[in-house]
C-alpha cells in the first residue's frame, strides 16, 4: 500500500511540475514589434521589475465604431536591455520578443518579454512641426 502512495504521489509532483512549466515558462510565440517606446520604468514592491509600453502606428478596436491606440504592453528581465530602453524613450524602437501564457512575479508583469533591441531612432515626425 505505500509503494502505491509514493507512486501515486511522484506522479502527482511530476504531473503539477509539467503544468507549472507549460503555463510560465514554455515559449508561446516570439515575434518583432516596431513602435514608439511610450514609457519605460522599473516598479514592483518585493520583485522590481522593468515595464514598458510601445504605441505603434495606427488604431484598433474591439467594439465597432470606437477609436483605440494600438499598445503594446512588454517586460524586460535583462538589465542591458533595460539601461539601452531607459535611454531611447519617445524613439522609435523595434523589438524582439517571447510571449509566455501567464506572466510571473519576478519575470515581469506583462505576458510578453523583450529579449533583444533590433532598432532605436529618432521618430521621423519629430523635426516638422503641425502647421507646415
């Protein structure tokens, strides 16, 4: 009877391990995003991590007839990557990305993940001004 309890019980560990790997750590998609890097800033009360925002051209919607900026909510976890963004706010940056299926405490708040700054410039529409 207990050979069967301790089986049954490393299967019920290796089982929730499998699950807790699948849901956080396994790679869902990666991808690039180009956009303006609205905000960059680091927060958090017991895990500080690195949040950013990109606006990419455009606008979407979920309801007809409503008018959304299109966002783009991201994390960073490497502190180069983190130090290269923190400069290059208001630039137009395209970045390369993970995309997780739930996020964690001390990898970021966001489901996506930056891993890598393929661009940063300055944004084309900085030099004219509106009424030219």
């Amino acid at each position: 009877m207990k050979k069967i309890l301790r089986l049954g019980l490393l299967i019920l560990v290796l089982v929730f391990a499998l699950v807790f790997w699948w849901r956080h750590y396994y790679v869902f998609g990666e991808g690039v995003k180009a956009g303006n890097l609205n905000f960059f800033v680091k927060k958090g009360y017991v895990f500080k991590t690195y949040e950013g925002r990109l606006i990419q051209e455009g606008f979407k919607s979920n309801t007809p007839g409503a008018v959304q900026s299109n966002e783009f909510e991201f994390s960073v976890t490497s502190d180069s990557i983190a130090a290269i963004l923190e400069r290059n706010s208001g630039k137009v940056v395209e970045l390369r990305y993970k995309e997780y299926l739930h996020p964690l405490p001390w990898r970021g708040m966001s489901t996506y993940v930056v891993t890598e700054i393929l661009k940063a410039e300055e944004s084309p529409n900085n030099n004219k001004l509106p009424y030219q």
